[in-house]
C-alpha cells in the first residue's frame, strides 16, 4: 500500500520529465519511457523468477506474466488472457493500477498511452528475459481498463 | 504455508526493487540527456521536489501524524514513520547542531543503490539527489523552509550514506493579493 506510492509518484514524474524536455509530441517519448521500462522488467524478473521452476511452454510463461508477475508489479492478477494460440495474446486488466489514479471513464483518454507505454516495456522485458521476444502495446478504451497486445516474435 | 509468507514479504521486497530498478533507469536517461553531473543532480531535486510537494498530503493521510511542535520532532517523524512507511528503511538521527536547526540522517543501507555502482566519470554525481528534492518539496508544503544535501555516500566510497538537513526558515502563509 504505502509502498507503492514512491514508484506511482516516481513513474508520473518521469513521465513528466520525458515529456518536458522534448518540444514536439512524436513517437519518441513513448518509444523513450517503453525502452526505460524494459530494462526495469529484464531486471525485476530474474530478482522474481530466481527460485521458479523451468515453463513448460509459451503458454505457461505467460501464465505467470499474468498471475505472479502482474500481482508482483501490479498488485492484482490479470483479468482475462486471450490468445489465438498462433503468437497473439491479449491481457485484459480491468483496473489497471496506473490508470485507476488518472480518470474513471473517458476524461484524458488522450494522454493514456503514456501512462502504458513504462508499462508495456516492463512487460516487454520481462518476456524477453524468459527466452520470448515479443512486441507490446496497450490500448485503452474506458479507464482504467485496458488491453495490453503481446505478439510474440519467432527468433 | 511457508510458501503463503514467501510471497508477502516478496511483494514488499518487489516493490522496493520496482523502485529502485525504475530510479536506475531515469539516472541512466538523465545522465544520457546532459553532459555533466551538475546538472544530472539539479534535475534529480528538481524532480524530487515536485514528488515532495504531492507525497506530503499522501503521508499525512496515511500517518495522521498531527503538527509537529518542533524541528526535533519533525526529525523523528521523518525517520521513523516516513522512511520507514515509504522505502522501508528507518535512518538514525544524529549530530544535532548546537542551536537544534540542523540533524543528520543517518542511513547504513541506502535503498536506492542496491545493485549500483558510479563508473568513474561520474565521480560527481550524486546518485540518490532526488530524496534531497522529496525531502525539501514535502517540507515547504508544511510551511518548513530546509536545505537538505548528502554529506556521505556509500556509491562515493563512504561507510554510510549521510544526509544533513538544515532549517532556514518558517514560510508564513501568504494569502493571495487583494483579499482586504
């Protein structure tokens, strides 16, 4: 609870700093924040997997990703996870923390992706670091739900 | 059963890592975006007081810490409610000025720098300025004006990270102009 807050009010920070130094809005900053964030992820899933037996498979990493490493990171599981078994899933996060602070509905749509954008790279990471390659985005719709689209890159 | 505990303390240790890998990160981009340390360590309190100034009213929601009567108590509810509720650690107060307006906090592990060390050409850096800004932003909302700066650093080589807070001045509320 308390504990969450530094990194709440940190990441809303870096968000501003990143969006402060740059004079036009273009795919940098997201691009900027997405590459911070994998680096974050790389790290926080060998502190997080260091005693976790070997995956079976594709589907059991992400099953993890869902369970134990959104409850980890984000304090609750993901609620629903859909895949079309061929490289495409979706996670589907009914109240995403770093939104829920932002607006309950429609308000700042807008300004949304760069609140996913640390968040999509940690995933990004964190996938990477488990032997996947993938690529991540999120859209939102209605905060603070939002879906975040894993496609995972054939090496 | 074992494993149940296993996993609260983990996500405690987590979101400590969280924090402290996602700090890593933003001195990394900062010390990318300019030349020198000086202004790495600007940018740090600058970006601290602007975390300060909002973190003020979500301690005193959670603490229900009522008003300080002095400098000394204010040390204290720094050290042993705030630090311990938000980064898990609780620092000693020392080295009181004679005239009681300036402490230490001393810190033996600095959460921040688990997994860091400063390479060479960043000698100058201070790595952790943005508790500096949090400390000083959170503080003048609560009328308290303080300079707060890093007298020892583990990154730099010393025993324990050492920072000294020094009280300047009472801010006196200004109502705004035009309210006669």
């Amino acid at each position: 609870m308390a504990d969450e807050a530094p990194f709440q009010f940190l990441h809303n920070e870096v968000i501003q700093y990143i969006y402060k130094s740059a004079e036009t809005d273009n795919g940098r900053n997201i691009a900027t924040l997405e590459n911070m964030g994998y680096r974050v992820g790389q790290g926080l899933i060998e502190r997080l997997t260091k005693d976790t037996a070997r995956f079976k498979d594709e589907l059991d990493v992400m099953k993890f990703v869902c369970k134990d490493f959104w409850t980890c990171v984000f304090k609750k599981q993901i609620d629903n996870l859909r895949t079309n078994h061929q490289g495409i899933y979706v996670l589907q996060d009914n109240k995403f923390r770093l939104l829920s602070q932002l607006s309950a509905g429609k308000q700042y749509l807008e300004h949304a992706p760069k609140y996913l954008a640390f968040s999509c790279g940690l995933v990004r990471g964190a996938l990477s670091n488990l032997g996947v390659k993938s690529i991540v985005t999120a859209e939102v719709s209605i905060m603070p739900a939002c879906k975040f689209q894993i496609m995972i890159q054939k090496m | 059963m074992s494993r149940q505990s296993n996993r609260t303390t983990d996500s405690k240790k987590m979101n400590s890592e969280l924090f402290t890998l996602t700090y890593g990160a933003l001195v990394t981009q900062l010390c990318k975006d300019y030349e020198n340390d000086e202004e790495v360590n600007k940018q740090l309190d600058k970006m601290g007081y602007n975390i300060g100034v909002r973190l003020i009213e979500d301690f005193l929601a959670r603490s229900s810490i009522g008003r300080c009567q002095d400098f000394r108590e204010t040390a204290d509810v720094i050290a042993k409610v705030a630090f311990k509720m938000y980064l898990g650690c609780t620092p000693s107060v020392t080295n009181w000025s004679p005239a009681g307006d300036e402490f230490s906090l001393i810190l033996e592990n600095n959460p921040l720098v688990d997994f860091v060390e400063l390479p060479d050409n960043h000698s100058t850096l201070v790595y952790s300025n943005l508790l500096c800004g949090v400390l000083r932003g959170a503080l003048e909302m609560v009328q308290m004006a303080v300079d707060v700066r890093f007298a020892q650093d583990t990154l730099r080589g010393d025993n324990v990270t050492e920072i000294r807070m020094k009280f300047i001045k009472r801010i006196e509320e200004n109502l705004p102009a035009g309210d006669e």
